[in-house]
C-alpha cells in the first residue's frame, strides 16, 4: 500500500502512546446534574489529544460512531500546532501560527492528525465508524493518513455536503460549492448504516393510478446507467440489418 511521507512522520507515529492518561475533572457550575459522569452526555473542553487519551480508558472499543471537523488548513483559520513532541524540529513548529506562506503548513496538518486519529480508531466498536468533514486543502492527504491508520479495505465512501447552493461569480477559476466527508469503518464488513424510517412524505410520492397489483409506483428515468441484461432492449431501424441489442440510455439519445 502506498504511504503518505511527510516532515516530522518518523517523530509523531507513536506520539499518541507517549501522551499521558488525563483524569477529567467536572466543572460543576457548567453542568445539569448533580453529579459528574462519564456515562452521562459530555461537553469536554481542551486539547482535544489530552481530552482523548482521558476518555479513552472508558469508552476503548465502545463507541459507535466518531464525527470530527479538523482545521481545514486553508491558510487563513490561524492554527498552531501545539503538540510536544520531543524534537528539536516539532518544537520548533510550537504555537506558531499555521498560514498561507507556511512552506510547512501541509506536513503540520499531517503531524497533527495522525496520532490523534490512531487514539480515535482506538475508541471504535468494530461495527462503528467514523465520519471526517474536509475541503479540497487537505482531502488527498486525509484519504492517504486514514489508509494507512483504518485500511484502505476500509473506506467507505466520500460524501459530497453542498455548502452553497448559488454559483460565485466572483470565483477566479471554478465555483466550489461542496466539501467532503471522508467515510471509513473500523472493519467494514461488520459496518451498517442505521437507515431512518420512511416518512409519510416520502410515501406521498407514489400513486397507482392504474390499480397495479405490485403496488404505489412513480415514473422514473428509464435509462440504464450500465449496459446488463435488465437495461437492453431488442429492436429494428430501418437501414440496419437484423435485430440489434442497445442500452436503453443509447437508443433514448438516437431520437
């Protein structure tokens, strides 16, 4: 499997066993019971690493689904990367704010992620999984860091999210209108989707005007996406000899 390389690697692949267990510690004034508990809902406020390392005795192996949003990285969020890692180089990188003209900025981006998705695989049930929002700065890099830590087996999908629904015409190349999420299980073939019930709604959809036996049905597109015996349909056009076999979308763009 091809692997990501990037300055700093060789200092942070197992930075997340080196951070110390963190004990959390109730703010009592800012809860909505009476007593603290890690079985009750959390707002944990902190470096998210450390806030990691300390839920992670109780909920290793336990969660069902992760959803995080790192810096995007677009140069202009001011991030600094902050973890201490012990080398001369990365405490070179401490606290300095992470910018457009940082020729450095992507190898940061890596740094900072690695260790703190192994501790986040770390927390999965083997039938979760965990879902990663990213704009076009850092996606190929994301695929390339979660490969390596989940298994390119398991990648799920790329999720398209439509952020704006009006075209820039200010854009100076190509409007963007969508980020991503980047999808992956912690073993895929023990991975489901919890799908939502149908709505009334959604059922409204469909009529059956003509008392078919199957059922609410609606008139959909009839072309086939790929050719298979299902999308064919047998046919003749005058000028060509005998009977010929064409994908139903093929034979809709003849007319």
């Amino acid at each position: 499997m091809p692997r990501l390389h990037f300055k700093g690697k060789v200092f942070v692949e197992n930075h997340h066993l080196a951070v110390p267990f963190h004990e959390l510690l109730p703010v009592r004034e800012k809860g909505l019971s009476e007593k603290a508990s890690l079985h009750d809902n959390l707002i944990v406020h902190g470096d998210n690493l450390a806030a990691l390392k300390s839920l992670l005795p109780t909920y290793h192996g336990k969660v069902k689904c992760v959803y995080i949003d790192p810096p995007y990285n677009t140069g202009n969020e001011g991030w600094a990367y902050s973890d201490r890692v012990n080398s001369p180089l990365m405490r070179d990188w401490l606290n300095r704010v992470v910018d457009r003209d940082d020729l450095t900025r992507h190898d940061k981006w890596c740094c900072m992620m690695l260790p703190r998705l192994k501790l986040l695989r770390e927390m999965l049930r083997d039938d979760g999984a965990i879902f990663v929002s990213i704009d076009d700065n850092e996606v190929h890099h994301l695929r390339n860091l979660m490969d390596e830590v989940f298994g390119e087996e398991n990648f799920v999908a790329t999720v398209i999210w439509e952020k704006v629904y009006a075209p820039k015409s200010s854009a100076k190349y190509f409007s963007e209108n969508h980020d991503f999420v980047v999808v992956y299980a912690k073993r895929k073939e023990s991975f489901k989707r919890n799908l939502l019930p149908r709505t009334a709604e959604a059922d409204a959809r469909y009529r059956n005007p003509d008392d078919d036996p199957r059922g609410p049905w609606k008139p959909d597109n009839l072309s086939a996406r790929n050719p298979y015996s299902k999308g064919h349909l047998l046919h003749t056009m005058p000028g060509w000899p005998g009977h010929t076999w064409t994908p139903v979308g093929q034979l809709l763009a003849l007319f």
